[in-house]
C-alpha cells in the first residue's frame, strides 16, 4: 500500500506561513534530504490555496527555440501527478493536475491501494486537517526552520482529535533548521 507522506516546512511556533501566505523566512540553502525524497514519490495532493500560490510563485517558461523544441523527448504522462483538491477550481492551466472537487476522502483511500510510489501531501493545512480526520496520512516530516513567527497559517489548524506519532529519525543541518520524521500509530 502507498503511504501518503505529509513534508512541510514549518517555523519553530508551528506556522507553514505568514498570515498573507507568504514564505519569505525560509532558509533555502540545503537540500533537506528533498532529491531523495522526490525518488520515492509519483504524486502528489495539494489544496487549492496551496496550488494557487504554487503556480504564481513557479518560473516562467521561456520560449524556446525550434531546435531545442524538436530534441525534446515528448512524454504522454508526466513523472508526477498532481491532484488539486477544490471545490471551487472548475479548470487549472496545468496539464499535469487533475481537479479533485467531491469525495476527496475516497479517491484518495482508492489511489493508496493503487500501485505506484508515495503520495505527497503538500502544504497547506485545511487539505491536511481533512486527510489527518480521516485516518489517510501515514508519515509526518517537518522541517523545522529557527525562526518564530508569531502568527501565521497553523501547521496543524485543529485536527480534532489526539494523534499519536512514533519517531523515525531526526536530523539537524548546520544552518540550525532540524528535520523530523514521524510515523502515525493510529
């Protein structure tokens, strides 16, 4: 069974960002242990909040020449998908995302027990709070940045119930940000 993997980058007080969403404190030297990680997954779930801010804060493509085009290899089905939980977004000018707008809890218990890699939930707390209700999150890793916010977005806005996490490994970088790794017993 795939495991659904919640990664996120959280400040010392617990917040993924400012309450204008922004994440300007981030510490972004270091490769956080992300190269392997992206090795183990092919999906990956994200809120509509957190791919809207995605798609304004992702480089634009630039044009590219008509050589460059034609040594392009063209691939039908993109290394990972991504699924987009809204239930407001009709239409995403990504190919590679599918809108998953009604019975998000069942769609992703099914796609589990497809065959394939790891599940990435990302970001945002709402699509997590639901998920984590639900019984469908299996790991939790924090990369915990030393910085406190004050405010914010919540890492966790109320779950409404008691998890318990079994420790898996824990890592400190020089630049003072740690990276924790749990498991979900229950």
């Amino acid at each position: 069974m795939r495991k659904v993997k919640y990664l996120v980058a959280n400040s010392l007080d617990n917040f993924i960002a400012r309450k204008d969403g922004s994440v300007d404190w981030l510490f972004h030297e270091g490769d956080y242990g992300m190269r392997e990680f992206f090795v183990s997954i092919d999906t990956i779930f994200m809120g509509r909040k957190t791919y809207e801010f995605a798609l304004a804060h992702s480089p634009k493509s630039k044009p590219k020449s008509k050589s460059a085009k034609a040594k392009k290899k063209i691939s039908s089905k993109p290394a990972v998908q991504t699924y987009v939980f809204s239930r407001t977004l009709e239409t995403t000018p990504d190919d590679g995302a599918t809108i998953i707008s009604e019975n998000s809890e069942e769609f992703v218990r099914t796609l589990k027990n497809e065959a394939g890699k790891d599940i990435w939930l990302m970001g945002g707390g709402v699509l997590a709070r639901s998920l984590f209700a639900e019984n469908l999150v299996d790991e939790i890793s924090l990369n915990i940045h030393p910085v406190l916010l004050g405010s914010g977005i919540p890492l966790f806005p109320d779950i409404g119930r008691q998890l318990d996490l079994e420790l898996l490994d824990c890592k400190t970088h020089k630049n003072g940000c740690m990276q924790v790794y749990y498991r979900v017993k229950n």
